[in-house]
C-alpha cells in the first residue's frame, strides 16, 4: 500500500478535506455539505493511518507515538468544529432542501458576509488542494506503470459521490429572493472542487485500464531465482 499510494496524494487529500470541511463551516453551506465533509476527513485520517502503518510496521520507529498522537488530535478537530456552533432556528429552518421551482418572485443578488468570504476564500483554496492531490497519484502510477496495491473501487465511489454531491447542490433551490447567479457563485468553490475532480479521476480510471495486466507481466518476466 505504501508503494502505490503516493504520500502526497494522501496529504493533499487530507488539507483538501479540511479546508473544505471549514470554509463549508464558516460559508453556512448546506448540512449535507458539513457532514460530507467531517466522513471525509475521518476517512482520509484513516488512510493515512493505514498507509504509515504498512510503511513502519517492519520498522521500530520512535516516530510512531507523535504520528498516532497528532492523527488523534486531528480527529478530534474534525468531530469538534461542527460542534462549536449552533446554528439559529430560522437560519436552521432556510436550510431545508426544497426542489427547483420554474418560478421565483423577483430574484436578486445575496450580498456576502465577513464569515462567508472567508470560507468562500478557504473553499476556493479546497478546490485547488483538491485538484493538485490527484496529480502525484497520476505521476506514481505513470512511474511506476502499474495500478496494483490500489482499490478501484474507491475511485469508482469517489466518483459517484462527487457527481451525486454537485448534483445535490445544483437541483436546491435558491433561497426565496436569491437569483440562480447568486446561488451558484456562493457554492462555486465547491462546484468547482467536486466537478472538476471528476477528469482527475477518470483519467486514474483511464490508467486502470491501461495498466491492468502489468502485475501479470510482471510476474510472468520475473526471474524464479535470484542472480
């Protein structure tokens, strides 16, 4: 797992997931959003916790103690910032999903608060870690022209999720008196994030197919003793 996994694409993976995770916080995204975000986080503490586990476990490392430690205060932030704020029952009660009507009274531009630049800023800095983590993971496996020790099938989800994630956020309505414009650039960097991770992935799905007999190439020009 080590060798095909490339340590970079976990780590940006991880920043991505955390960035999103509080610019969706402060932006007052919808709680889909937040919660995605807290499972994403989780799981990519996981990988990470599985990939130095198979890397050190031949190893006594002294590092082991501080990278268990900073993972378990990390995880800790993840399940606390929801937490940090209670959302008010009338902005709680604008958050309810309601499909797209053909109608809307008037439309308008919904102004950005203070707290939602800054998330809308650390969104946009999400979507960007979010297409970069997917390029040393594409480099890896052109080096080493070979997908195996990688599941497919967690590409194969992340691209459902992320198709059905932009979906759910384009099918909601905008809020009584916000036009479509204003909608979409308060939940742009997210769009951007998720769709555009789409390409990144299936060109890793096109490398799949390129390279799903190189393990049994291998195998079969791999000498039977060694020199």
């Amino acid at each position: 797992m080590d060798q095909a996994l490339s340590l970079w694409f976990l780590l940006g993976w991880l920043s991505g997931d955390s960035c999103n995770l509080i610019g969706s916080f402060l932006a007052n995204q919808l709680p889909l959003q937040t919660y995605t975000a807290v499972y994403y986080v989780i799981a990519d503490l996981l990988m990470l916790t599985l990939y130095f586990h198979y890397k050190y476990k031949k190893r006594a490392s002294l590092l082991s103690a501080p990278i268990n430690a900073a993972l378990l205060l990390i995880l800790g932030t993840a399940f606390s910032t929801p937490l940090l704020s209670r959302p008010d029952p009338v902005a709680a009660a604008r958050e309810v999903f309601r499909g797209r009507t053909l109608l809307s009274v008037e439309p308008g531009n919904k102004p950005f608060t203070q707290q939602e630049i800054i998330g809308f800023v650390i969104g946009s800095v999400s979507s960007v870690l979010y297409l970069l983590s997917r390029l040393p993971q594409i480099h890896t496996n052109f080096l080493r022209k070979s997908t195996q020790g990688i599941s497919y099938s967690l590409f194969a989800l992340v691209i459902l999720g992320n198709t059905l994630y932009g979906l759910s956020v384009l099918l909601k309505n905008p809020e009584v008196g916000q036009s479509e414009g204003s909608y979409l650039l308060h939940h742009l960097p997210w769009l951007v994030g998720s769709l555009g991770m789409l390409l990144l992935d299936s060109i890793i799905s096109v490398q799949f197919l390129i390279y799903r007999n190189a393990a049994a190439v291998f195998s079969e020009t791999e000498p039977l003793l060694p020199s």
